[in-house]
C-alpha cells in the first residue's frame, strides 16, 4: 500500500482519519478563515489529521451567471493565509495545465477534478510537480478504469496519489455510490478518500445549478467510512442555504463537531477489527 506523509501525519487506509474539510468555493476573506478555524479546533480536539480545502475556481457550473470564485491569484493568497495562519496544508483543484506549478507552490495537496482526470495535459502537468495528487473518479468511470489514470500520472513521474470516490451517474440528476467501489480503490494501492459532499449532488437538478440531500450526509458518510478507507472529504458552510456553490450537499458548520465525532469513532472502530481473508 503506498501510504503517503504529509508534514506530521500519514495518509493511508489503515492509517487513522484524515479528513479533506473546508468549503466549496473561496467566497470572501472572512467566511475563509471563520470555517478554516472550526475545522482546525474540531480537527484537533478529536485528532483527525486535516488538510483545508477551497477552490479558487469552480470552472464547472451549470449556468454562466453562477459565481465561480475569487480566481487564482487571490485564490492562492487566501489559502495561503490558512496554511500559514492555522498551520495545516491546503488543497485544492486546477483545471488548466498551467495552473499547475503555483498551485503546487501553495498547496501540498493537488486535485483534478472528476471531469478532467483523463485529461493528458492536464495529469502530466501536475505529475511534474511535487505534491500529492488527488484524483476524482469521474461520474463517467468504473473504478477498475482507474488503473489507466494511475499509470498515466506515474509515468509522466509522480507516484504520490489519492482517490476519491464521488459517486456515479445513473438516470437523469441522481449519483449513485457503490460502496463495493471502494475495495477496488483500495486494491489498485492507493489511500481512498470519499467526497461525500459531491456524492450526495443532484446534477442539475435545480435546473440552472446542482441539487443536494444533505440530510443523508451522515450515513451516507458512514457507509463510507465502514470500507475502511483512508479518508473523507467534506464540505461546510455556516448558511448553507446562501453558500454560492453547492449549498444543497453542504453541513451546517455548526454541526460539525458532533457529526466528526460520530465519523472518528466509527473509523477507529473498523480499523480496529482483524481483517479476515473469506476466500
């Protein structure tokens, strides 16, 4: 299993809970350090291992009039900020090849966003930098599929990758998590994340910007945590109902304690259990 450090922690699925927290999109300066903070103290009070998430960016929306966010270059400074202020890494996604170094030189963490993660270019890029690459699985994809997108980002020369489940498309407006796809993530011998935010999207479905069920965050989350896997990616908002980007799918800030503390005990509880080999 390639477990991969990061500053004073290791992200692996048989490591303890790292957790991708933050928000959708860097909206102001203010809102920024407000939810970086609660995730921090909340984070550290039940040590799970955190690194801060915001896109400066949202190039895929559903309408032209949608807010896409601060851009990169004020992007950049605000998680810089974070990383500086509260002393913890930062993620977030790029979507051109170009994007690639600075991002890299903030962020320790680089995602590619589900519907770019076959994209040449784009992967090659961000394998020539140093950071750890995390890869949404396309809505698209199969999980075995994933191998392809592996052995590209390792041959164009990084081999430092998560995965992230984010559910599949089925029907019209609906995802769909298959929980066996976690084990295949897993097999292909990389930590497995699971954005349960994103999985709980009803693309389009409020016609001119995605739907969400937030309400099923925490079994959903909890079904996903059970795979013992390395992580969970989630987004919050004090006022979800007025976040610019994904409010639908996104916690309440203010249940964000007990709602990790349901999600920590559970993890140490799986990772606990003797694995038996069935076959």
């Amino acid at each position: 299993m390639n477990d991969l450090k990061l500053r004073n922690f290791t992200i692996g699925n048989s490591q303890s809970l790292t957790l991708m927290g933050g928000m959708n999109v860097l909206e102001s300066r203010d809102l920024v350090l407000q939810v970086a903070e609660k995730f921090k103290l909340i984070s550290d009070k039940l040590e799970i291992n955190y690194i801060f998430k915001g896109s400066f960016d949202k190039a895929n929306r559903s309408s032209m009039s949608s807010f896409r966010g601060p851009g990169m270059d004020e992007g950049l400074k605000l998680l810089q900020e974070v990383s500086t202020e509260f002393n913890v890494p930062v993620v977030t996604d790029i979507h051109e090849p170009d994007q690639a170094k600075p991002v890299s030189e903030v962020c320790e963490v680089v995602q590619i966003p589900a519907f770019l993660a076959r994209q040449t270019d784009l992967v090659v890029a961000a394998a020539k930098t140093d950071a750890i690459l995390q890869f949404k699985k396309p809505q698209f994809l199969s999980a075995p599929e994933m191998k392809n997108i592996i052995e590209k980002c390792e041959s164009a020369g990084n081999s430092k990758i998560t995965l992230c489940e984010r559910g599949n498309s089925f029907g019209y407006n609906n995802l769909v998590v298959d929980t066996l796809n976690f084990q295949i993530l897993k097999n292909l011998g990389k930590p497995a994340i699971f954005d349960v935010t994103h999985s709980l999207q009803l693309p389009g479905g409020l016609g001119n910007a995605a739907g969400g069920r937030r309400e099923y965050l925490l079994s959903l989350a909890k079904a996903g945590i059970s795979q013992g896997i390395a992580g969970l990616f989630l987004e919050a908002h004090p006022d979800p109902d007025k976040a610019k980007c994904d409010g639908p799918c996104a916690l309440r800030l203010d249940m964000l304690e007990p709602f990790l503390q349901q999600i920590k005990d559970l993890d140490v509880f799986v990772k606990s259990q003797e694995t038996l080999d069935i076959f």
